[in-house]
C-alpha cells in the first residue's frame, strides 16, 4: 500500500506526511512515484509479448514529473488540448507514441500537433476530418488519423463519465463509421491509421468493456474487409480503482479480454489509462483548522475546499479521510469542508473520526482528477504538488501565491 501506518504515522511510501506538511504546508497533493510505477507495470506485464502500446490519459494528472516518471518507463500518452501536447513535450514525451483525442480540436491545436509530428488524431466528427485534411494539406503533410467510435455501450457508471451511448457527444455514431473511413481514405492528405472507442470512466467490472471492444473488433473487420489497413485498434481506458467498498476486477482481466478478442490480427493494442495508473498513488494533505459542533452535524473545518477536490461535489464521490496520526478507536461523526462559500463545499460527508483543531488528515485516491480539476475559485491559490521518489518528497509544484492569481489582470486607465 502506497500509504499505511508506521509508528503511528500516516506515510507516503517511507516518507511520514507530518514531515511533508511540516516542508511544504497544507493543503497538498502528495504522490507515490512507487505507486504509479507497479500501476504501469501491471499493465505492461499483462501486455507482455504483444504489439500493444499504453497511452497515459493525461487529462487524469498533468503535472510534469508524473509524465516524465511514465515516459520513462515506456508509456505513450493520451491527450485532449494543445496545452496537454505541450506539457507531454514538456516532459520529454514522445509525440509520436501521442494521441490527440477530443471533440473540439480548434485550427491552431490541430496545427500545432501536425507540426510536431503526432502520432495519431482521433477524429469524432465528420466535419473534423474535412478541418484536419485542410490543414494537413496547408502544411505540407499527411494527417494520421483514426475515428473514435461511439459504440452505443452503457458503461454503468456515473453519467457525467459515461462516454460511449449514442446520446453523447464522443465520437461517430457507430453506424456512419464504414461510410467515413471510406470518405478518409479518398483524401490525399490523411493517412488512415487506426480506430478507438472510449465508453467510460471507473469501470470496475470488464464487460461493459470487453462488449466494446467486440464491437470495435468486428467493425474494424469489416472496414478492413473493405481494403481499408488498420494499424491499431485503440480501446481506451476508463478501468476503476478502489475508493469506497468497490471490488474492480484486475487490470490483467480486462486486458486479457481484449487480447483474446482481438486474436491473431496484426493490429496493434493501444490502451489509454488513466485512473487506474495515478488515482490511489495519490492524497490530499489538509489541516483541521476549527472543529464546529452542530445542532444537526458536526464539522471539521479544513484548509482544503471544493476549489482543490472538487469530484465530491460534481460527481458525488466517495474518498476516504484519515488521520495522520492514527487514532484510537473513538470519536465523533463529521462532515469534512473547506472555507469556500458554497454548501457544496464538502469533502466527505458523514466520517467517523477521532480528529482537533490543527490535526492532519489524508483524503485518498486524490491522484486522479484532482489538481488536475481545481480552480483559484474563491481566489484561494492551488496547491503545492509533491512526490515521494527514494525514499525522498520532491516539490514538483510550488504553491501558488496570491500575487500570481492577478497577475494576468490589467484594471484600465
């Protein structure tokens, strides 16, 4: 486990998060660089002796160091803007092991990664495909490209990360896809690669998973079929992690299914992970600054708000809060919330725990969607980031301070 008990002390690894807070202040994110390494791992053993490629989806966490850390040991990367190319480039990545995902790629972005050799644009609309070729063609080059397909495949999962139904916005309808890879192999300027599906986040059983990947399957053989190559077959990611009382099934599970699906066809497996590769790696360092009895609840008041977590609020999730110290059995019931002015501003609702004022607490599975999420509302600056590599924490991103949150702003005259 990335962080347990030892002495009585919550750790990062070996690191005691007191020490971290004590370096850096609160609130914090902290990682495990340990953590998301056997994470990666597992999928490359799973993956062993195939042509396959694992895309980190860096929409989950961004900050530098992670990608670099994953770039390191292989990854490719998954990306949805031109600001996440640029910190991938950033970070020594590959762009070439890169896809660029996302419904609404605008004329510069698209540009931007055709100049810097992209390994694949994930198209999701017919009008997409007409922009890229423009562009391509102003350039100079080829488009590679692959459709991301809507399979209509209900992942049962939150529906605001509930990706693959025909009512999305994601992708092409799965039954206008032949007629466009046809479209696409007529223009001089694209190169058709590959095809994807994404149909969720959090997924903790495979078949949901694995039903997309049939359908993929059996669509990509027919566009083949039609003298159409494919290169890859890009089935996302989207494998869940253990917050609450989930039991997802094992990442070699899903990946298994989907080798054996896909058979002895040359298409390459791409994955595109990004939950399961950072989400429990990392936590949440905050301090109790005022215990606030109520009538009908009882409050911990913390440094930490809705601006630095805010899944709490938009998706109703579950993360499980700690004491630094370990605690005796005792104590009362409490809602974990921030300063922010917003009654949605909670971290977790409901939590037994033996905490005062001043006491350190660890919101878990804060690796994912996280810092990546938060927000300067309430003009409160973010958070320090840190990672536990070594034996040693590592600052890899100061906190911001109030000065940097106007900085950008010009009051006229």
């Amino acid at each position: 486990m990335p962080f347990s008990y030892r002495n009585g002390v919550l750790c990062a690894d070996d690191v005691p998060l007191d020490d971290v807070a004590q370096r850096f202040g609160t609130p914090a994110f902290v990682y495990s660089s340990a953590s998301i390494e056997a994470a990666y791992l597992e999928y490359s053993k799973a993956l062993a002796g195939r042509d396959a490629l694992v895309c980190y989806s860096v929409k989950a966490n961004s900050n530098l160091a992670l990608l670099a850390l994953l770039g390191r040991l292989g990854a490719g990367f998954d990306i949805v803007s031109g600001g996440e190319l640029a910190r991938v480039l950033a970070a020594g990545g590959d762009p070439r092991k890169t896809l660029f995902s996302g419904v609404g790629k605008t004329e510069a972005e698209i540009r931007f990664a055709l100049e810097k050799g992209i390994g694949c644009i994930n198209l999701e609309s017919e009008s997409e495909l007409t922009k890229v070729d423009a562009i391509a063609e102003q350039l100079g080059k080829r488009a590679p490209i692959a459709f991301r397909v809507n399979p209509d495949v209900d992942a049962k999962t939150h529906p605001y990360i509930s990706t693959g139904l025909r009512e999305s916005k994601f992708g092409v309808p799965h039954a206008q896809a032949e007629r466009l890879y046809g479209k696409a192999i007529s223009l001089k300027n694209i190169e058709v690669v590959g095809i994807g599906c994404h149909i969720g986040s959090q997924l903790v059983e495979a078949a949901p998973f694995l039903a997309a990947v049939e359908r993929l399957a059996a669509l990509a053989a027919r566009i083949e079929a039609a003298g159409i190559r494919l290169a890859h077959l890009d089935v996302g990611g989207g494998i869940g992690i253990r917050q609450k009382d989930e039991t997802p099934r094992p990442i070699g599970e899903f990946v298994a299914g989907a080798l054996q699906i896909i058979g002895e066809r040359r298409w390459r497996l791409i994955l595109d992970p990004g939950r399961s590769i950072v989400g429990n790696a990392g936590v949440l360092l905050t301090r109790v600054e005022y215990v606030k009895p109520g009538e009908a609840k009882n409050f911990l008041v913390v440094d930490a708000a809705m601006n630095d977590l805010i899944r709490p609020a938009l998706y109703g999730a579950w993360h499980e809060v700690k004491t630094v110290r370990e605690s005796p059995s005792g104590g009362a019931v409490y809602d974990v919330v921030g300063p922010v002015c917003e009654t949605g501003d909670f971290l977790a609702r409901e939590r037994k725990l033996a905490a005062r004022e001043g006491d350190l607490l660890a919101i878990l599975s804060c690796g994912a969607y996280a810092m990546a999420m938060s927000s300067n509302y309430n003009s409160r600056p973010r958070a320090a980031e840190v990672l536990v590599a070594g034996g040693k924490a590592h600052l890899v991103r100061r906190r911001e301070s109030v000065d940097e949150l106007f900085a950008l702003e010009h009051v006229p005259g």
